[in-house]
C-alpha cells in the first residue's frame, strides 16, 4: 500500500543525520506521499541537515528544552504551513557519564536533564501545539522509545528511567488528547547504529547482542522503524492511542 499521507503535512523533531530514527521516519513518510517539516535544535544541527539537502524552508529552529523556542517553532510552523497532521517526537537526550557503569553514577544534575530533554519535552510539545491549534483533526503524535524502559539494560541506566516516564507520559496524553482527536503512541525501537547509541558505554556489545536475540539474526532497518512510523501517522492508525509498539523483531522478548 502506498499515498497513506498524501497531502499531509507531518513535523519530524530530532533528524540529526542520515543514520537517525527520526530520518528513517521521515523518509518513510514522504514515501508515502507526506511533506516533511523538520525542526533542529541550533545551527550546529542545521548544518547537518542543510548537508542533507532538505529544503531550508521547511527547517525551523527548536529547542526542545525551551518552552519559548518550541511556542516560536511552532507559530512559524503553523504561519508557513498552517496545520500539520502528525508530530515525530525523536528527542533525547543524557550526559554521557549517565550511560556508563552503575546507576549509582548518576547525578541529580545529570538525572534531571535526562528528565526534562528525554520526556518532559514530549509533553512540552504536545502542550504547545494544542495550545496553538497546530494539529488538525484527526491527528497523530508519535515518540521513539526502548526496551531500556522495563529492563535494567547494561549501562543504559539514567536514559531508561527516563524511558519508561516518556511512556507513562504517553498514556496520559493519550487519555487527555483524544478529546481533541490526537493520538499519541510511541515506537520502541530495536537497537541499531546511530549518533544516540554510541553514546552509550560499551555499544557495540548492546548491538551485537540485540542482533543475536532478533529472530532472523539482522538488526532492525531504519525503513522499518519508518515504516511503522508512517503507518501511525496515517488515517490508518486511528483506533490506535496511548501504545508502545514494539519494532525490534521480537528481541523484548527474548
């Protein structure tokens, strides 16, 4: 099946490059007819997507962890294009010695942030576009998320604990959204190479072992993950709220 967003305008937050989830949602998406509209985080980020040759009208600046910088995104957003049919929330974030070793590493600073970047934004945004009257009706926000969330994951530590609130916080958005005809769900998405996860101690063994749980042994691909993405943002998805599907061949089970 092919054209399930033709005509629909989607916000994909948090393309860093051509390895990101967030650009295998979005390519998924203008494959199956979507128009992309990306936001970046500063001008570091900008030039990489610049290097991507996405279309600078449909770049807006946002930071995640500002609520002023997510209100102007979004107006700008919403006077360019006027509304968008889904949102791509693929933001997180952590201090790198909050990926390594103990959780007894952790630091209240540290923890914090993780907090506020890696969940508290999905509400923050989702907050602002309703406020703004960004999203029409129906529409679909969707997050990334791992299996970190409900397992103690070697060295994942402070970013799962902020995992499993960004999936609490999608079932509580989901309850309050639906009146309004938003759906939210998340992707928990199997483990593969990204900016993210080397970010993460000893990745390689998280990659390796992931790939030999998966039930075909190869990791999942970004088209897939997209797939799945543009599958929840399209008309398609609607009795769908407040999930987390698991995209990882089957490897949360294991």
């Amino acid at each position: 099946m092919s054209g399930i967003l033709q005509g629909k305008k989607i916000i994909v937050m948090g393309v860093a490059n051509s390895r990101s989830i967030a650009w295998g949602c979005a390519r998924q998406i203008m494959a199956q007819g979507g128009e992309v509209i990306y936001t970046y985080q500063n001008e570091r980020m900008k030039k990489s997507l610049v290097r991507m040759d996405l279309p600078e009208d449909h770049l807006f600046e946002c930071d995640a962890a500002d609520d002023a910088s997510i209100e102007r995104a979004f107006s700008g957003i919403k006077a360019r294009f006027g509304q968008a049919a889904g949102l791509v929330h693929a933001i997180a974030f952590a201090p790198k010695n909050e990926l390594e070793g103990s959780i007894l590493n952790s630091t209240r600073d540290g923890y914090l942030t993780a907090q506020s970047i890696s969940s508290y934004s999905l509400i923050a945004v989702a907050k602002a576009a309703v406020s703004l009257d960004l999203l029409s009706r129906p529409a679909s926000i969707v997050t990334l998320t791992f299996m970190g969330s409900t397992r103690a994951i070697v060295n994942y530590n402070t970013m799962g604990i902020a995992k499993a609130a960004l999936e609490s916080s999608v079932r509580y958005l989901a309850r309050d959204l639906g009146t309004n005809g938003i759906r939210v769900n998340a992707i928990s998405a199997g483990a593969m190479k990204t900016l993210a996860v080397t970010g993460i101690g000893d990745h390689k063994q998280l990659l390796e072992q992931s790939k030999n749980r998966t039930v075909d042994g190869v990791n999942v691909t970004l088209d897939e993950l997209g797939n799945t993405c543009a599958f929840l943002t399209s008309d398609l998805a609607t009795g769908l709220t407040g999930d987390v599907i698991y995209v990882d061949k089957v490897v949360h089970l294991s």
